[in-house]
C-alpha cells in the first residue's frame, strides 16, 4: 500500500478569476474526504462502530436474543434500538461510514489509476545529473559499455528499458502499483457482491421432520422465518419438494456427536425425484438454492385416543435445548371430543399435551435432562392440558409452547401429575381417552439460501488477495547506466588539472551505474550488485 | 499420549520461563556498549567513484538507509553474560521443541491435527510466534535480545492457555470436519502467530522511541539495550505486511467454509465481527506506514491497537460472547 508518495505532483493550477465559494467548498471537500487522513480516520471509526454489533444482541443474527435483552433491560432497549444498536450493521451510521470510506476511496484511486496508465505508458525517466547521490552507485569495470547491450541485458530481466543518448533508464516493479489499485477496485468488487445478494437473494427456515408425510415443497408460508431480498417477489422462489428420509446422527461415549448424515427425496422441476444426502459441511445444492443442516433433534410421536374412541396423531418436534438433546414441545389436539352426532366441537374439551422428551433418560429422578444425545433410555414426560387452548383468538402462537393466558386465566386446566412414558406405553386420563409414546421421529432444521452475490463476492475477494500480495511483496526500483559524467565533472584528484568539461570521449570514459528503491526494498543492494555484474559480464563476452 | 501432551506443555513453559530469566540476565548485565558502539559506528562507506570525488569536499550525502541497521549490528560476542544470552536462545529452541512436542502428542492423541478447539488452537498460534522469532534470530542474530521480550510473551499466553482455556482431548465435531478446517484454521493460526510475533518489535520501537527522544523513566529504560529505533520499527512492518495477507486469506477461507456451513458466507457473528475489526485496523496500520505525512510512532500504535482487537478476539470473543465459534 505505498500510496501518493510516487505521484507525479499536478501542474500548479492557474488563479481562478472569478472565485466561485461553493466550487471551491466543494473542490476543498472533495480534497478532504480523498485524502488518506481522512481515509484513515474512517477505517478507524469503522472498526470502532463494528464492536456494538459484537456486544449487542442483533436482529440478523439472534433475534431471540434480541427479544431477551428487551425483556432484561426494558428501559434501555427503546434508545439502544431508535440508534440501530441491534441492526448496527444495516444502521444509518455504520452505512455512512462505509459509504464516506468507498467514496473517499473511488476518489482515491481514480486518479491513481489515471497516473499509473500514464507511467505505464510513459518511459522511464531520464537518469539524475549525478548517479552517485543516489543509495545505490557503481562504475563499471567495462568502461565503453554499449547501451544497446544493457539494455538487452536488463529486458532479459524484465526491466523496463529505454536508451536515450547513450544513457539506459530502467524500471521495475510496476506490478506493485497495479496490484494495489487491483486491491482497491477488487474491495469496490466485494462490496457490490455483497449489495447484490442482499437485494436478489433470499433465505427461509425451517423444521422438517422424516416421514413423507412431512415433506415439504418450496413456498414462503411453508417457512417458519424468511427473509426476501427487495428485488425478490414470492413467486421467484424456485420450485423443488424436499422429504427427510433418513437421518443418522452419531456420537462418541462422551455425548459429542462425531458423525451427521441427512438421507433426503428431491423433487426438482423438470426432473425425477433422487435420492441424495447432505451433512454439516456439505450442503444440498439445488437449482437457485441449497439447503443446509443447521441441527437436529426428536420429533416425538403421539397418539391420542379421545373418549369417544377416536384415534389421532401427532408428530410434534420438539426443541432441543441442550447438548445431549433434551427436547421441549407440546403435541396439541384442537379436534378431538367432536359429538359424532352434530359435528360440533366443544372447545373447552381440546385437549395438549406439553412435555419433556429425554433421549437418554437418567437412571432416577428427576427426568428433566437427557443425559445422552441418543435415544439409547428413551423417556417422555409428559403433561396433559384439557380446554380452549385458544388457538381461534386470532392471535399468533408459537406452536412449541402451550398459550400460558389460556393456563392463567382457567380455560386450560392440567389434568392429573406429570407422567414418564417410556415408547410404547400408554396413559388413561381420567375421562377415559388415552394418550399413547408411540415413538420418535428424527427432525432435522433446515436453512434454504440462495444468495447471487456470493461468486461476486468470492472472485472479488480472490482477486483483491492477489493484488494485495502484489503490492505487498511487489518492488518498485529504479536503475541507470551511463557512460561518463554528464555533470560537470568533479576534479578527479584535487588540486590536479583542472577538469575536463562533461567529456565522454576517447577511453577516459566511465560507465556509471546508479539504483534507487523508491519502495521499502532491502535486498536493493544485492540486486543491483548483480545487475551490474551481469553488464559487466555481457561485456566481457563481446 | 494425551496426559504426555500436558505435561510436555508445563515443561515448556518452564523453559520458557528459564529462557526468560537467561535473557533478563544479559539484558541487565549485558555489554552496555554493544548498542552503543553500533550506533556511533561510523556509517559504512558507499564505493567511491574510482579515485573520483576527493579532496575536502563532502561529495557524498550519508548513504540512504535501504539496508537495514541490524545488518550492522553484530552478534554479541564476549562476556559472560553474552553467555547468558545464548543459554537462553538454546532453552528458547528447547522449548519451542517442547512446544512442538506438546502439539505433536496432542495431534497424536486426537488423532487428527491439533487445532481444534481454542487451547488447541493457542498452542499452535504460539508454536508458529516461537518458530518465526527462531527464524528471524538466525538470520538476524543482533536481535538477540528482543528474546526476553518473546519468552515473556510466550510465557503469559501459555500460562493463561493452560490455566484458563484447557480443553480436553477429544475428537472434531461434525462441524469442524471439513477441509476449509485446515485452510481456515492454519491461515489464521499463521497470521496470528505473525502478529504475536509483530507486536514485541513495535512496543520495543515506542519504548526505543522515547528513550532517543530523552525519556529515562520506566517504561522508557527498558529500551537502553534494545536495537535502534528504525531496526525495529521496520522489522515491525514486515511482520505485519507478511501477516496481513495471510490474516485475509484465512478470513476469505473462513468465509467460504461459513458458507458451506452455515449456509452464509458472512453473518456478523461475534467472531466475525471481531475478525473484520482486526483487518480494518491492520488495513489502517498499512496505510498509515505507507503515508509519509503520518507520523511512525502513530503507525505503531495503530498496530497495537490491532493486536489488542486479535487478542480479544482469541480469548474475549470465546468468553464474553455467545457464537457460532463456540466449540471451546
């Protein structure tokens, strides 16, 4: 990142006749925000505002999160969130800076590209009146070099060559600028990638439990949370039906899973339904989406006989909580206790049941953890609820809970104790239905993307890599060969005949040579040593 | 081979620690005139043209300084608590073998590569440091005693590692098990390793620094023995220039890994974040080094202030925070 240190400095401009205030607001403006001060001041407050995105709770990340800290910090939570403390990073502010920062840096490297075309296409310069002020000196031990020669020597080198009178100019390292600006332009690349995904891309979560009776086709309602890109309309989704056949999840002796494997059916338009598989690392790529494994759990499996003797059953996931996957949920019934007679459903008679699945239960009380991830003891804890479970307020409800208003307010009473049920083993409440573990299902959590900008973003972060490793390691320098002193000559020996005037005739000539680094180089020397060692010994062939 | 691994690690600490005592000892009993005889030295002549320039005429402008002083700078040669000096570098290198040993072993015992959890990780960072400093002391011996200041790095981060962060040894979860694991994980774990490494010759350059500039007190007159101020500020940009690419590719690595994942490239997770702030302040350290108008010492700070936002994202993210990196 050597920056305006090479620049040629622009021609003075000529007064303006007429002064213009705000031309000359806005030209000192510009000048400001493009300078690298500027630029400096603006990384840094990036950083600075980056860091409430990582103590705050935010939307994009967490949201329960989120909604934890307005529960913890009630008064807090209306001001930290009218400043965008939870959406720091789509905030006005942390926006403002980045885009003071891209625009700060266009302006930067505009004209920095526009020099360096013109020094790409520009010769070297011609060689400074005395080559020995220069950190790098040599004479030549071949004193009537021929500049043609040099000049080959140095191209087979891949220098930059040109000759003029007799003198060699030569430079190197131009990569070193151009990779530089590649830098810059391939960030500008990144950040379109970025903006570009965001606005055509589009994501959607949810639980999918095995079973074909629990597949799923893409459509926004069949997600539990989604996400659409501006430019995304709900119809864009692209079309493909996904079954959970198979997942097998195992896991070492001390409880940490050491293998995931999901076995799915697609259904893809255009195509046959295939069988594939996908794990933790290695998405299902579909076309326009993939799908990734996010977690996994029991869908625990329910049959409910009403005391009217009618049979129904629920697959209800439950949410794991812990490592070892004990699993919350509730298996709710709306339609049970319909009279037969009139088809009326009497909804103070809907029955739920809110329970604790342990895949591994302890061997004594209390049965609240599992302490195995599988289902090696499975035991189910369960809680029987009778009344409205108030699914027709309108209202609406997270379906792993039961509605605690309904519980609070007496229209939804808990019938009997909690009761362990191992798979298999049924539950006579005291109405006479009865509620039967049939058994587990596995649910895995799903995350569908599709995001565009993504190859954008990649070949732009891959490019800007290269061109950083460019200016980094690049070197630019700078060499010169001349044949005699074309100043005017310092006495050769003090006090001696006085000098001859700028003379490079006949053999008192010299071959000069003269090296400058115009970057933080420190192996310069050694390169220009061997430079003008293999002048010398071109010389010596001819 | 795990117990093995653990004890490995608390006998390199302890050479660490000796190393440390070896190079204080130079360090306070040292040939005081070792520095001092190279900076007064008179600068290296440049290769007169022929018998050309003479006379009383001072033809030459001081030679330009793209060759670093520590070429200068000898070895320490005599005395004994030169001695001491190179005791300690052998203890250093003992350790560092120890080090290795205690990575090795755990490698051995896990039966796959040994990052893959923060303890892990730690060890290879500051394995990677030790093995850098190494390097650099064998082509640069005059920075023998920036040692001291390495063990004593060395000796904080592995105490804190092995007291605070130990894990024990177990196999990877599904999530680590992916290819990007190893790109991700040995670019990063290079990049900070450079970084740990970086930071002694900067806070040695602020203290050197301010010793030229007349300050005597402490912290200041740590810096009497220390090499010269541009030695060790230049010596702190190329760490730094070397590490920054490696820091992005390993972010790049991370981020495609996160893809395959977790289904994003980039989520603003805590160590996300935390990684984008170190790079923009790294960014910034470049920029700054690279402006003549921006002062060295301001440069260096700003790299400091860049290790500071590398440590809390090595130890504050993982234990402040609730993220996606957690498996530590």
């Amino acid at each position: 990142m050597s920056v305006v240190e090479d620049r040629v400095a622009p021609p003075a401009a000529p007064p303006p006749r007429r002064p213009n205030r705000v031309l000359a607001l806005l030209r000192n403006s510009w000048r400001q925000l493009t300078s690298m001060r500027t630029a400096l001041v603006l990384l840094f407050l990036l950083a600075v505002a980056a860091i409430p995105g990582s103590i705050l709770p935010q939307r994009d990340v967490n949201i329960e999160n989120v909604e934890a800290y307005r529960r913890a910090n009630p008064d807090l939570y209306p001001i930290i969130d009218r400043l965008g403390g939870f959406d720091v990073f789509a905030s006005p502010w942390f926006s403002a800076i980045y885009v003071l920062l891209f625009v700060s840096l266009i302006g930067c490297i505009v004209p920095r590209l526009r020099d360096h075309v013109r020094a790409l296409r520009a010769a070297p310069p011609a060689a400074p009146r005395r080559l020995d002020r220069l950190p790098q000196h040599a004479v030549l031990a071949a004193p009537a070099a021929d500049p043609a020669r040099i000049a080959a020597v140095l191209r087979k080198r891949r220098w930059r060559v040109v000759v003029r009178d007799g003198e060699v100019s030569a430079e190197k390292g131009y990569l070193k600028e151009t990779g530089n600006l590649i830098f810059h332009f391939a960030l500008i690349g990144v950040l379109f990638g970025v903006a570009f995904g965001s606005w055509y891309g589009w994501h959607g979560n949810r639980l999918l439990v095995a079973g074909p009776d629990t597949a799923f086709c893409n459509n926004l309602q069949q997600y539990a949370e989604t996400g659409l890109g501006p430019r995304v309309d709900a119809a864009d989704l692209p079309p493909f039906c996904l079954e959970l056949t198979d997942f097998d999840a195992r896991f070492l002796d001390t409880g940490q899973p050491s293998y995931f494997q999901a076995s799915a059916k697609v259904d893809e338009a255009g195509g046959e339904p295939r069988d594939v598989e996908f794990s933790v690392n290695s998405p299902l790529r579909l076309d326009g989406a993939s799908a990734y494994l996010l977690g996994h759990g029991y869908a625990p499996v329910i049959r409910y006989t009403d005391r009217l003797g009618r049979v129904q059953t629920s697959v209800a996931p439950f949410l794991t909580t812990d490592g070892n996957l004990t699993g919350e949920g509730v298996a709710a019934f709306p339609d049970v206790n319909i009279d037969p007679a009139t088809g009326d459903r009497d909804p103070d008679q809907q029955m739920a049941f809110e329970g604790i699945y342990l895949p591994t239960a302890p061997d004594a009380p209390p049965y609240v953890r599992s302490v195995f991830p599988a289902e090696r003891s499975p035991a189910l804890m369960l809680i029987a609820y009778r009344g409205n479970l108030g699914l027709d307020a309108g209202i609406p409800s997270s379906v792993y809970v039961l509605d605690q208003r309904q519980v609070e307010a007496g229209k939804l009473k808990q019938i009997g104790e909690a009761k362990l049920m191992r798979p298999g083993e049924s539950w006579t409440l005291d109405d006479g239905s009865t509620v039967e573990f049939v058994g587990t299902r596995e649910f895995i959590t799903l995350s569908v993307r599709y995001d565009p900008g993504e190859r954008i973003v990649l070949v732009s972060s891959i490019v800007m890599l290269a061109g950083l490793m460019m200016s980094i390691f690049g070197k630019r320098r700078r060499i010169w060969f001349r044949t005699g002193p074309a100043r005017p000559a310092t006495p050769a020996v003090a006090g001696t005949e006085p000098p001859a005037t700028a003379s490079t005739t006949g053999g008192s000539s010299l071959m000069e040579a003269g090296g400058l680094p115009r970057t933080d180089y420190s192996g310069f020397a050694d390169e220009f040593k061997q430079l003008v060692a293999a002048v010398e010994r071109s010389e010596g062939k001819s | 081979m795990a117990a093995l691994s653990d004890q490995l690690l608390v006998v390199s600490i302890m050479a660490y620690l000796v190393a440390m005592i070896c190079h204080a000892v130079e360090f306070a009993f040292g040939d005081r005139s070792l520095v001092g005889r190279a900076a007064v030295r008179p600068a290296r002549e440049p290769a007169l043209v022929g018998a050309g320039a003479g006379g009383d005429q001072p033809a030459f402008e001081p030679p330009a300084v793209d060759e670093p002083a520590a070429d200068r700078l000898d070895p320490p040669s005599s005395g004994r608590a030169a001695l001491a000096g190179r005791i300690a570098v052998v203890l250093t290198v003992v350790a560092a073998v120890l080090h290795l040993g205690t990575l090795v072993t755990r490698g051995i015992a896990a039966e796959r590569m040994p990052w893959g959890n923060m303890y892990e990780f730690v060890l290879a960072v500051t394995f990677v440091g030790i093995a850098a400093w190494l390097g650099l002391l064998l082509r640069r011996p005059g920075l023998r005693h920036l040692g001291l200041f390495m063990t004593l790095v060395m000796v904080l981060l592995l105490g804190v590692t092995g007291l605070v962060i130990y894990t024990p040894v177990g196999p990877l979860v599904p999530a680590l098990d992916s290819y990007w694991f190893y790109v991700h994980i040995s670019a990063i774990g290079l990049a900070s390793g450079a970084f740990v490494l970086g930071i002694v010759p900067a806070v040695l350059y602020l203290l050197r620094n301010g010793y030229d500039q007349g300050k005597r007190g402490f912290p200041y007159s740590l810096a009497e023995r220390v090499p010269a101020a541009d030695v060790l500020e230049r010596l702190t940009f190329r760490i730094h220039a070397f590490a920054f690419p490696l820091w992005t590719m390993g972010v790049i690595g991370g981020a495609i890994w996160a893809e395959a994942s977790w289904g994003r490239y980039w989520g603003w997770d805590p160590k996300e974040t935390w990684s984008f702030i170190s790079w923009v302040i790294y960014a910034g350290y470049l920029h700054a080094r690279a402006t003549p108008s921006v002062k060295r010492k301001v440069a260096t700070w700003i790299a400091i202030i860049g290790f500071l936002s590398m440590l809390m994202n090595l130890f504050g993210v993982n234990l402040f925070f609730e993220g996606l990196h957690s498996y530590a």
